[in-house]
C-alpha cells in the first residue's frame, strides 16, 4: 500500500532515539500520521515543523498499519512566524484543532483548501482571526453539524439575524431573540454574510459560538476538550486588541 500527497505539517511526536510519529493534513487522505525515519537529523529537523508544506510519500504493508512517510520539502512557512506570537498562536491553534477534530484517513479537501488559506494569512493580523472563525464554522459543517445561519429558527426571516439557539444551532432575529437573549448565543455578521463589514468583538463572538459547538458536538461524545493551544491564541488576540 502506498500513495504521495501534497501535506501541510500538523505535528511531530518523538518515536525512539532518532525517529518520529509525524501528522499531516493532505487534501486526499485527510489528517494521516506515519513514521518518519532520521527525524531528528540535520536534513529533516527544519523540515518537520508544524505549518510547513510537504511532499508526503506513504508506504505500509497494510492499510491499517501506521506505515512510514517519506518527505521533501515543499514550502517553508514556519519560519516567517517565528518573530510573531500571535501568527504562532494561531497556527498552534488551527493545527491543533485540526488534529483534534478531523477522522483520521477522512478525506476533507475543503478543510483542507479552507486551512491552507488560514495558514497563508497568518501574517496579516488585521485578516486572520476572522478567517479562523470561518475555517471552525466549516469543520462543523464538513462533519455534519453545520449551523444554520441563513434564516430565523422562529420567524423564517433572512435578514436582522443577531443571535444563535445553543441548542438547535439555528440563527434567530433581534426581534426574536430580545427575551431569550441570556440563554443565546451571538452571531457575528461576517458569519452569514461575507459582506458584511467586521466589527468589534465579532472575533470573539465567533470563537465562542464555533467553540460552543465543537466542543459538545464534536469532541465531548469523544472524552476530549478544546485544546489549550486554542485558549492561548484568544489571549494573545485579546492581547493585541483584535477580538
């Protein structure tokens, strides 16, 4: 069994004394983890760097086997974020998130198109965050937990959309939402609009609103919580002013 794919690098585990268990996010093979030989060596150590884009070739005797990767480098994006804290918080946090959420070996290709994005932005500061926001709302909607942002859950209007049932996942109207509005949870308007102008405290309200869902949709039935690469991330973003 084997095939090649383009990857980006998602994590590094040591294995041994010179090799690693090493987790790639591929447009074909979703997140998939192999062992790479000589990890630890010159030629590889800055290869192997979480946001760096690889050329990744499998090879396993089984499918259901771990398997070995071999892998070349692509592009090195890691290290243009090494002066910037808050561009290394937020590719922690989406690789992070990425592991934690997607089924290994499950093909997710706009997940991946969507991550590939958020990892050539994570310099523009200004744009990022809410391109993250975007890529959390993508990975509920890719494994079928999409919130429904286009319409009232109450009224069925399409527009003054404010806030979202916590339960249902479903959009609700100002008029709709005004006596419920401690038990609900905000929708920013980029959310549902992409024309819609960013304002302040949308990255937050987005954050908390993708948080809420994949952590009791996707990761509590698993034993698992939000990682704390992703707290870290929107205290740094809290930091800088951009939530």
């Amino acid at each position: 069994m084997e095939w090649s794919d383009r990857a980006t690098v998602l994590a590094v585990r040591p294995h041994g004394e010179a090799s690693a268990i090493v987790e790639v996010l591929t447009p074909a093979h979703g997140r998939h983890a192999g062992l790479v030989r000589g990890a630890t060596g010159k030629r590889l150590r800055g290869v192997l760097q979480s946001g760096n884009v690889v050329e990744v070739h499998w090879r396993a005797r089984l499918s259901e086997h771990l398997g070995a990767f071999s892998i070349e480098l692509v592009e090195a994006r890691a290290p243009n974020l090494f002066d910037d804290a808050l561009a290394l918080s937020g590719l922690g946090a989406a690789c992070a998130m990425a592991s934690l959420t997607l089924p290994e070996r499950e093909q997710h290709q706009r997940v991946y198109e969507a991550f590939d994005v958020l990892m050539g932005q994570l310099m523009e500061r200004t744009i990022w965050p809410a391109l993250y926001v975007r890529w959390e709302e993508g990975i509920l909607r890719e494994l079928g937990y999409g919130l429904q942002l286009d319409r009232c859950v109450a009224t069925g209007a399409t527009d003054d959309l404010s806030h979202v049932s916590p339960r249902s996942g479903q959009s609700v109207s100002t008029e709709a939402a005004e006596p419920y509005l401690d038990k609900l949870l905000k929708l920013p308007g980029f959310l549902h609009n992409p024309l819609e102008p960013l304002q302040e405290g949308d990255v937050r309200s987005g954050l908390i609103l993708t948080g809420y869902f994949l952590e009791r949709r996707v990761l509590w039935p698993v034993n698992k919580t939000l990682p704390e690469a992703r707290g870290r991330m929107i205290e740094r973003l809290d930091s800088a002013g951009l939530l």
